[in-house]
C-alpha cells in the first residue's frame, strides 16, 4: 500500500529525472518533450499537494500546538 509520502517521493523524483533530461541533452525537440513534461508533472504534483498534504498538515499541526 503506497502513502501520500511515498507519492510524494516518487513525483519528486520523477520531477528530478524528467529535469536532467533537459539539461542533459543538447536535442532540443528532446528538451522540449521532457521540458513540456516537467511543466505538466510539476503543475500537477503542485496541485495535489495544495489540495491534499497542505490541508491534512495544516490540520495535524494545529492539533499539535492545542496540546
């Protein structure tokens, strides 16, 4: 069974593969694939985040600081 964080690990790594593949190549239709790519991934990965870690951990602090 995977976790938010494991998810989050994954797409961060696959955020991290998909930007040395920019800066590694010097094809520029190979930099613009994986260029499109990272934009799409991190637009997405930055919106789950928003819409699920950030309110779950806002919740779990605030729990924490009435203790």
């Amino acid at each position: 069974m995977s976790t938010i964080s494991d998810a989050v690990i994954k797409d961060h790594r696959e955020l991290q593969q998909y930007y040395n593949e920019i800066t590694n190549s010097f094809d520029h239709d190979h930099q613009d694939r994986f260029g499109n790519q990272f934009t799409w991934e991190l637009a997405r990965h930055s919106v789950a985040e928003e819409l699920i870690v950030y309110p779950h951990s806002k919740s779990t602090w605030a729990r924490k600081d009435t203790r």
